[in-house]
C-alpha cells in the first residue's frame, strides 16, 4: 500500500513540475483511482478464507447426506470498490453430487458475481432512470 501512496505522491508531483500547477481534477481522479484499487485488494485478502478444520469438513447437504470439503474455489465479484476476488471452500455430496459453497450464502454472493453493495447502487440507479423516464413522459 505505502509502494502505492509513493507512486501517486510521484505522478503528482511530476505533473506539477511539468505544467506549473496542480490539476485538482486529475489529482483527484488518481486517488479516487488509488483508493479504489488499494479497496479491492483489501477486500481481496479478506474473503480468503482458511482450510476448514478437522471437525468442520462435512456439511449438511439438502439431499440430507453429508458433503465433503473438497478444495479452496477462488470465484471474481464486482464489489463497490472494484474486482475482487473471494477464495472459499467447496464442499460436494458424494450421494447427489451436488456443490456447495457456505461463504456464498454468508456474504450474499450465491449464483452472483455482483456483492451486496454493487447490487443496493444498482437498485438506486435503477430507480432513478425510472423516475427521470416517468417525468419525461
């Protein structure tokens, strides 16, 4: 992250040499551009999450047998701050070989590659262009 900050202070600082002046803009745009970044590596280390114990290697499957751990499945999702990456458990049924992963349902990411947050803008945005379409009709 400080490798990041020093790159920026950098580019700044070149730009300020070259044209005499702060462009407030593009400061602004390369630390918002930064920040973004820096977030979505944060959030990336984050939703690592750790081999499963010894005693936490089978869940319950809806078929109602047990599936097994089977490896750490890494999967993108578009989140506020940019693409990350979440990297789970899997776990499959041997009996109907269904797939399963908790973390999914625990961060609200299940059959989406769009988190939570994404999703709550994009209900926003949404509702917006449909209140400027209803009052341009």
């Amino acid at each position: 992250m400080t490798l990041e900050i020093d790159q920026l202070v950098r580019i700044i600082f070149n730009g300020r040499r070259q044209m005499g002046c702060f462009d407030l803009e593009a400061i602004e745009m390369a630390v918002r551009s930064a920040m973004h970044h820096a977030g979505a590596a944060a959030l990336s280390k984050l939703l690592e999450f750790p081999t499963p114990a010894a005693d936490q290697r089978t869940i319950p499957c809806p078929c109602g047998q047990e599936a097994s751990y089977r490896d750490i499945r890494s999967k993108p999702v578009l989140t506020a701050v940019g693409p990350a990456k979440v990297s789970r458990p899997y776990y499959l049924c041997a009996h109907c070989h269904t797939g399963q992963f908790p973390a999914d349902v625990e961060l609200d990411i299940e059959n989406t590659e769009v988190s939570p947050g994404v999703r709550r803008m994009q209900a926003v945005v949404g509702q917006e262009a449909r209140s400027i379409m209803g009052a341009s009709r």
